[in-house]
C-alpha cells in the first residue's frame, strides 16, 4: 500500500485554495443535503478536512455522536479548533489512513464523504467502499459530495488539472475520477436524492442502505 496522500502543508491555506478555485460551490455542495442527517446518531465521517462540514453538523444535530477518520494530522486540529467544548465531547477524531483503518461492524447510521472518494483509485475503492458499507447499519444514509464526470472539455481540463496538482503536492494516488456511483449500487446502495451544482461538475448525494433488507435470515 502507497503511503497516504498528506495534506499538512496545505491544510492552513486549503479554504482559500477552494475558494479561489471555486469560490463556494464546494461549500454549498457539502451542506446542501445536511439536513437529511437531522435523525442520525451515530456518524461516520471520512476525510473531514479542516471540519466546515464537522461544525455544521454538529450545530444541526445536537445528539450525533461522530467518529472523525482523517489522515492529516494538520486538518484534524483544525477540524477540532472550530467545536466547542461540549461538540468535542461528542466526536472522536482518529488521525488514520481510511484504508488501513479498523471498521466497526454495522456501527452507523450514516456515513459522509465529502471530496473524499475522489483521492482514490477504482482499484482501491473497490476494496475500501465495501468495508466502509459493512460498518453502516441497516437503513444508513451514506451523504457524499463530489466532483463529477463531464463530457464537456473545460470540465475535464479542471479536473485534469486538480489531480495534477494534488498528486505533485500531497502525492494523492488518483489520476481521474472512480465510478462512484456504479461502485455503491454494485455494493447495495440506492440513491435517493442528488443535486449538481458548478454546471455539473459537483454532485451532493444521498444514497440508503438496502443491501441488509435482501439478505436471507435464518430462523432456528
């Protein structure tokens, strides 16, 4: 296994980086569905970054207890600086490489990736997704948001070149974008809800868990 794409040097400068990038496209992509986790109680939360979304989350839901994995040890200060003390004790932040990582089994009810998925390769998603699915309990909602394939060329240059960049400055292992989608329909997740935004670029998605409902039970 590749060591985990690190994003000390960047975490201070990150906002601004987005912004510059995106202004607040990428903001609004992580919250716009925030409200679908409203009834959630136990939340697994994959590469929060510096915490916007943590801080939000926390403010929405005021019973959620969360378990943080982030493999940058920068960013999870900064995620941990913007809780309150009474926030902080109701989130456990792991400084972990997702991929090496222990799920629990069945432990959640929801699960959030926010421009998480596309750090990876296919090949290494489609040995990390199902393990993050055998850690969601039956009837999650999984909340991702993402950049998204496009057929137009000025799409495909930016992500091009977002890849390009984030390889040469945190040696991030993606080189294009996974078949997010198909990856959580094959592993037994629906979706129920998707917003674009950035003319396309950018998709905000709920998907539910399904895949328990079709497994066989045995009656002694």
């Amino acid at each position: 296994m590749t060591a985990a794409a690190n994003f000390d040097r960047l975490a201070r400068w990150y906002r601004w980086l987005e912004y510059a990038a995106f202004g607040g496209a990428l903001e609004r992509c992580r919250f716009v569905l925030l409200p679908e986790l409203a009834a959630a109680r136990r939340v697994l939360v994959l590469g929060e970054g510096d915490g916007r979304f943590l801080q939000e989350l926390m403010a929405a839901n005021p019973r959620a207890r969360v378990d943080v994995v982030e493999a940058s040890a920068k960013m999870l200060d900064l995620a941990c600086g913007r809780l309150t003390v009474r926030q902080r004790a109701r989130v456990k932040f792991n400084l972990a490489d997702a991929r090496s990582w222990d799920f629990p089994e069945a432990e959640y009810d929801a699960v959030v990736t926010c421009f998480f998925l596309d750090c990876f390769t296919p090949e290494t998603l489609a040995e990390l997704m199902p393990r993050i699915s055998r850690s969601a309990a039956p009837g999650a909602s999984w909340l991702l948001a993402e950049f998204a394939e496009s057929t137009s060329l000025r799409s495909r240059v930016w992500l091009g070149a977002m890849h390009a960049f984030f390889r040469a400055t945190t040696c991030l292992e993606a080189r294009r974008l996974a078949p997010f989608a198909d990856l959580l329909s094959s592993g037994g997740w629906g979706r129920l809800r998707q917003v674009a935004g950035a003319g396309g670029l950018i998709s905000a998605e709920l998907w539910r868990e399904c895949f328990s409902q079709n497994e066989t039970k045995i009656v002694d």
